[in-house]
C-alpha cells in the first residue's frame, strides 16, 4: 500500500480503468455490447494495461535484470507508463484528424481516357511522322489539312537528323521543325525499316528516347504511338527478319509506352489484317505497302481512334 501512495496518478487511473472494464464486461449483455472490441483493441488502454503489468512484475521480483541493472524505482515506471499513455494517445489523435495543410490542396488522380469518333477535321492540327508507308497515307488519303514528316527509309535512329520536313520549299530536320511550330497530336510510325538492325532492346532504347524527345519538343501535344503495320503472309512465312511475330514483338514493347493520358497506342493491324493473321493480300501490292486505294482503311481506322479535346 506505501508504493501505491507513492504513485498516487497511476493508482487514480487504474480505479478509473478498471471501471471501463467493468462496464464493458457487464456491457456483453447490455447496451455496451457493441463496445467491447474498441476497448480490447484501444492503443491507450493497452499501453497502460502494459505498463501496470511491468510494473507489477518488477514489484515481484520476477522481471528480468541484466548485469547492471539494480532494479527500478515505481516513481519512474509511474512517469513512463502516463508518458507513454499521452503519447499514444497524441499519436492516434494526430492519425484521426489528418487534414492537408492551409492552401495545400489534395492532388487529383490522373484522368485516362478512351478513344471516341471523331471528324476529319481532328487532324487540322495534326502531325505524322513516318516511314514510306506514312509517305503513302500523304499521298493517297486525301488528308491534305494535316501535316506530314515521311521519309523513305527513315528510321527511329535518324529521326531527328534526317532532313524531311518541308518549310517554304526546304527541307529540315523534325528537330527543328518542331522547335518552331506546336501541334495538337503526334502521331508516329516507323520500325519496319530497323528489323534487320540491332535488337529489339536496342530498338526500343532508342524508341523510348524519341518519344521523350517529341514530349520536350511538343509539351501540350497528344503522342499517338502507332503500331508496325504486319506484313503478307508469304512474306512473313519466308523472312526470318520482316515477320510478323517479330512485328508483334516490337509491338508489344510500344503498346507499353502508352499511358492512356498524354500518350495513346492505337494498331491499325487491327482493321488491316485477314483471316490468318497476316496483311490481307488484297490490300497489298508488294506484300509490305498498301495499294493507294485501300489507305481509307486507315484513314477510317484514325477517325475511330480519336481523344476530344477537352480530355487535352
């Protein structure tokens, strides 16, 4: 009883505990039912619970003692269980009533979006950027109010060096192109001339490379990734290089580019294939490019594949 004297705060709140815990054993079969589980699982009331506990095993002796200990004094077990009880309680507190601070607003998440119909004149402000089948969609689509940057053979390794776009009747590099003019949407198909050139990791090093360059080059652009056309089947069957799972291949590591925010990958495959699979061989004239009178697949492909302008 002299050591309980001696503590007399930790004494009150072991009276006012163990009444909560009268009142919540008697609650199982009255109106404080429904309470029990917030007193068993309450992080202050556990702590104290603790803290009387060590406090009574190092009053009997029983508490393991290391080679210096000479024991401890009740006074300060006392102090350490109230401060240990505030600090629990200050620390649930805080995690409760977690507000963002004064002007600090709570970050949105990022919207994604979903391709819609649109009308041609969508592209107004559009660029594409491509290789010889590129160049056809310029020649053969009718899609005279968009703007073009195709080249025969251009390649993901010379897109930037390569002098394709036309400004007042002379040619420039895209570089510099899209360093003096901004589009709405980019759109950009190449990689069927570098299937015989490095690996597909190297192709995709310097893929992703260009993608981050046309970003810092055109920041409020929309970049449509577009996927390798396929090639016709006999063609596929025979080339150990220009095939179509090795088109799909590298498809699959540009589809992963995309985040259906800024940066969309649409495969026009998906309207331009046969029955097995492959480039449908009326379309085709050569086995790799399209007879000019079948680009309206294309062209009918895009205006499916559209993002409104206030998803921008």
């Amino acid at each position: 009883m002299k050591k309980w004297k001696k503590a007399p705060l930790l004494c009150c709140l072991a009276v006012s505990m163990l009444a909560v815990v009268v009142a919540a054993l008697v609650g199982k079969w009255g109106i404080y039912k429904g309470y029990v589980p917030i007193l068993k699982n309450d992080s202050a009331v556990a702590g104290f619970i603790e803290a009387v506990s060590d406090w009574n095993i190092l009053q009997g002796g029983s508490q393991k003692q290391g080679p210096d200990d000479g024991g401890a004094d009740p006074a300060d077990i006392e102090q350490d269980a109230t401060e240990r009880m505030i600090a629990e309680a200050e620390e649930t507190t805080e995690t409760e009533t977690e507000v963002p601070a004064e002007g600090e607003a709570e970050m949105p998440e990022e919207q994604s979006y979903e391709f819609t119909e649109v009308t041609r004149e969508y592209f107004d402000d559009a660029l594409f950027i491509g290789d010889s089948r590129t160049v056809g969609l310029k020649d053969y689509s009718g899609w005279d109010n968009a703007t073009y940057y195709a080249s025969v053979g251009l390649t993901i390794y010379d897109l930037f060096t390569e002098p394709v776009a036309e400004r007042n009747g002379r040619k420039i590099t895209i570089e510099q192109a899209l360093s003096e003019e901004q589009f709405g949407k980019i759109y950009l198909m190449v990689g069927i001339n570098e299937m015989g050139t490095g690996t597909i990791d190297t192709f995709m090093t310097a893929y992703e490379e260009a993608v981050q360059h046309l970003r810092e080059l055109q920041p409020d652009a929309l970049i449509f990734l577009e996927g390798i056309m396929y090639v016709k089947q006999s063609r596929s069957d025979r080339d150990q290089i220009f095939n179509n799972p090795a088109i799909q291949a590298r498809n699959d590591r540009i589809a992963a580019l995309a985040n259906n925010r800024d940066i969309f990958y649409i495969d026009v495959n998906e309207v331009m294939l046969d029955e097995t699979g492959n480039l449908n061989p009326e379309y085709t004239y050569d086995e790799v490019h399209l007879l000019g009178k079948y680009y309206y697949v294309w062209t009918d492909f895009l205006l499916q594949h559209g993002v409104e302008e206030e998803a921008q």
